[in-house]
C-alpha cells in the first residue's frame, strides 16, 4: 500500500514538531528497506535478522531519550513512542528488540547505575556494540514479580548469584543481562551480569508460535561470582524493575499502534482491489464496517498515546494510566489483526500479508509486560483502592 495511505485521521500530525515527523520518516524509511524485505522470512524459518541491533543502533532507535554523553540522543518521549510505532509496523519482533534494550536495559543501568557503570555499557548499548537483556521473571513468578527466588549472598569481595529466570528476549544473544534477584534480606536488586560469568548459561526456548523472528530463552545462575560493582546502586524493591517495565509498556502503547496500522492499510487496499460477486468486497457494508471500526479504534489508540507521552514529558504519567494504554492499544491492535486477517479470505494466511504473523505476535505482546488480566486489575485497583491481585 502507499505510504501516504497512513492513517492521521484527526489530524493528530499538526499537534507533533517537525522533529517528530522527521524522526518518524526516517524509522518508516529503514523499515520499508530493511524489515519488510526480510520479516516473513526471518518468522516463517524462526531466525532473527541479522544485525538488528547495530542496524536499530545506526537509526538512533537504540536509548532515544538517553542523554547524549552516554551515546543516546537525548529526545523527547514522544519521539521515542514515533520510533517504537514505526518499527512495529514492521514486526513486534523488531519492536521488543528496541524496548528491552532502551527500556529494560539502558534505562535502569542510566536512572540507577555507577557512573562508571553508564561510561561502560551505555555507549555500547546505545551503539547496538553490545545487547542486553532483562531478567525478571522465573518459571514459578511471571504475574507475581515480588516472590521471585533468584538471589545472591554477600561473599566478602563478590556476590554469588543462584537461580533462573525464563522468557527472557534476546537472552540466547545477550552480552550482558540485567538482572532482579533478591538480597539476603529478601529486597529485590539490580545485577549486571556479562556472558562469560562462569555458571551463567542462556539456553535458548524453541518452538514458538508467536515472535519468530526474536530469540527468546532463559537465564541460568548457578554459583556465579559477580563482582560488586557490578550492583546498580541507585534502587532497592520492586520498584526497580517495575519502574523499567512503566517505560517499555508505555513504548509498547505506541508500538502496537504500527501493527494495527500495517494490518488496517492491506485491509483497505486489498477490499478494494478484490471482486466478489462483480464489484469489489470494499462496497459490501459488512466489510465497510470492519474497515470503519479498525480506523476509529486506531484514531482513538493514537490520541490516547499522544496525551500520555505529554504527561510523561511533564513526568506525571502514573504507572496506572500507562497500564490502560497497554491493556487497551494491545487489545485494539491484535483485534484488528484477527479482524483484518478474515477481510483477505484465504489469502489472510499467506506470509505474503502481514496479518497472521501480527496476530501471532500480539500473542506475546497481550502476555508480556504485564498481561492484559493483570493490567485490568491495575486499573481496578486505581478505581477501588481495594488490591484484587
Ligand atoms: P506492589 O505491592 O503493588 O508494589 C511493590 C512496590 O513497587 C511499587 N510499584 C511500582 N513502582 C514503579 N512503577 C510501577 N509500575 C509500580 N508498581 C508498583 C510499589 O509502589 C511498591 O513500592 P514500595 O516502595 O512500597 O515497596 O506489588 P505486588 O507484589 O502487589 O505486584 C503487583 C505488580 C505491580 C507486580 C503486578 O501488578 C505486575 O505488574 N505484574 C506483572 C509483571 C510484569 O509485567 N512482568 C514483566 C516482565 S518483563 C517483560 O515482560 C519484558 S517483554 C519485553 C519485550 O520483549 O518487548
Ligand atoms: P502467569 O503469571 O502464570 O499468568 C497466567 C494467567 O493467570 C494469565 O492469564 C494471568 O493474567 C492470570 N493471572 C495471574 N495472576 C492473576 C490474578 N491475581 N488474578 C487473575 N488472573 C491472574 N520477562 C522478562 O522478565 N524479561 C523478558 O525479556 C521477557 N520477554 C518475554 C518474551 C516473550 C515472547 C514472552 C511470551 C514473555 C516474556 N517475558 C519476559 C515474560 C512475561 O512478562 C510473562 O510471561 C508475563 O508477565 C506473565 O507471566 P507468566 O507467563 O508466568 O503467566
């Protein structure tokens, strides 16, 4: 489909700089030439695409709004909500790759590490030199962080990290992984730990139905020997990781936007180009009705994203008002996969349109970061003040 196709139906584009929709231009240029060629490929064989990360580093996608002198560029939150939108227009894949290591990597090493410790990954991260993971949830604890039983004792001159942790993106590739365990007085902290660690193993996870094209897979520690500078210093509890997670949900807000738009734009060309009884399926109303709610849903999903990221440049995005945007955009958006997937017929299963390898995607993307069940109780909770966890 054109590009110029792209939904803004209110006009939201007047409300964003010139910096924005330049930055936004450049994202939708790399990935018209490097995802779409290769995307169904990478899903249909389960590969990755060779050299994302120093791809998504050259295009400044790599720590957006990471202050410059650790090699970030420094932008706004909405020019960080732009790119992520952008690059999962091409895949969630490409996406998740962006988020962990912006959000769950760089942003923690950034608000809670060493200055030494900023000098010596950030740069690195931001480059796509080096790829990080992040390591929070474990095979028992996935919705319920807080009982997490990976932890490390204090060995005098080291800390000796044991336990497991599954689901983790890109661990198979990671050079380095942050890493949530709890202290000997049960309080969760942050570790760096770097391949090469004697004891830490990343097994890879095979078989997925959904996220082809990432790798995922677990991180193993057994007696492994961190050094002490390698704690991040600035956090202790929960709040650590979650606050990382209030980051990457917000991106995936906007992220899943692309989705929904790359799915809504075939549906509208292919419901024109397709006949069906002599005229095209696109006169039908039950197809214009389909047609019509993917562009109300998507319009509605872009406003509630913009308001966001304004309230997170002022910092007052409460963790609670990103969780609605993540329970709600995600919904929209794997709705409007399935939804879309039926306006193409047969074809709809093809890899030559997107739609199945979206709605496989959002599988993951409805789980991770908080599933959408957990998000309705976040929201619940707001309302209420009454826990129903
Ligand atoms: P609770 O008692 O509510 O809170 C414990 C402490 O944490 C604070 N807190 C937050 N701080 C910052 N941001 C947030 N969003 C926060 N939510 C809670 C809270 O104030 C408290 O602080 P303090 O100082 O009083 O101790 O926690 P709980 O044990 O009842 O659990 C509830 C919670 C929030 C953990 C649960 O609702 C939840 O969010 N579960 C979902 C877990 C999750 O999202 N895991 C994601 C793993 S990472 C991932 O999926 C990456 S995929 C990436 C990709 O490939 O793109
Ligand atoms: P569970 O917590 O076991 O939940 C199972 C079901 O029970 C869900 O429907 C849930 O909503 C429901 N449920 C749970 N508690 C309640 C309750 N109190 N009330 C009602 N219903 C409830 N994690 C990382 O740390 N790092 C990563 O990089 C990462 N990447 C991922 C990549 C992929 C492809 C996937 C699939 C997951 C990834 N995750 C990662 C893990 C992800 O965050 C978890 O899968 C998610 O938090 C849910 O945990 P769980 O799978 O253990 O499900």
């Amino acid at each position: 489909y054109p590009l110029t196709s792209i939904p803004d139906y209110y006009g939201i584009d007047a409300l964003l700089t010139e910096e924005h929709k330049l930055i936004r231009q450049s994202i939708r240029d790399w990935v018209e030439s490097f995802v779409m060629p290769q995307i169904d490929h990478a899903a249909q064989n389960h590969t990755d695409l060779p050299g994302l990360m120093k791809e998504l580093g050259k295009i400044g996608a790599l720590g957006p709004y990471i202050p410059v002198e650790y090699g970030g560029s420094g932008l706004d939150q909405i020019s960080y909500g732009l790119i992520m939108q952008e690059l999962e227009r091409g895949d969630s894949a490409v996406r998740s790759a962006a988020s962990v290591q912006s959000s769950l990597v760089m942003f923690p090493i950034n608000e809670y590490g060493s200055e030494e410790q900023k000098r010596k990954y950030l740069p690195k991260l931001a480059s796509g030199e080096m790829i990080g993971s992040f390591g929070l949830t474990e095979p028992n604890h996935g919705s319920d962080p807080s009982s997490m039983e990976t932890n490390f004792k204090d060995m005098g001159d080291h800390y000796l990290l044991n336990g497991a942790k599954m689901w983790i993106t890109n661990s198979p590739l990671c050079d380095i992984a942050v890493v949530w365990a709890k202290n000997e007085e049960g309080k969760v902290q942050g570790l760096v730990v770097e391949r090469g660690m004697e004891g830490f193993t990343t097994p890879e996870t095979h078989n997925k139905w959904s996220l082809r094209a990432s790798k995922t897979g677990e991180l193993v520690f057994n007696d492994v020997k961190v050094p002490k500078e390698n704690l991040l210093p600035g956090v202790t509890g929960l709040k650590g990781p979650l606050s990382c997670l209030n980051s990457a949900r917000y991106g995936i807000s906007w992220g899943v936007i692309g989705a929904a738009i790359d799915c809504y734009c075939t549906a509208v060309q292919y419901s024109k180009e397709r006949k069906q009884f002599g005229k095209p399926i696109g006169s039908y109303q039950l197809q214009q009705k389909k047609l019509a709610e993917f562009l109300t849903e998507i319009t509605k999903a872009q406003l509630l994203c913009l308001q966001l990221g304004n309230l997170k440049n002022a910092h007052k995005a409460s963790p609670a008002q990103i969780s609605m945007a993540k329970r709600n955009n995600v919904k929209m958006a794997i709705d409007i996969a399935r939804e879309s997937r039926q306006i193409l017929g047969g074809m709809g299963i093809m890899g030559e349109f997107p739609m199945m390898r979206h709605a496989a995607n959002l599988e993951s993307v409805i789980t991770y970061e908080g599933t959408h069940d957990v998000h309705l109780l976040i929201t619940g909770l707001d309302i209420t003040g009454i826990n129903a966890f």
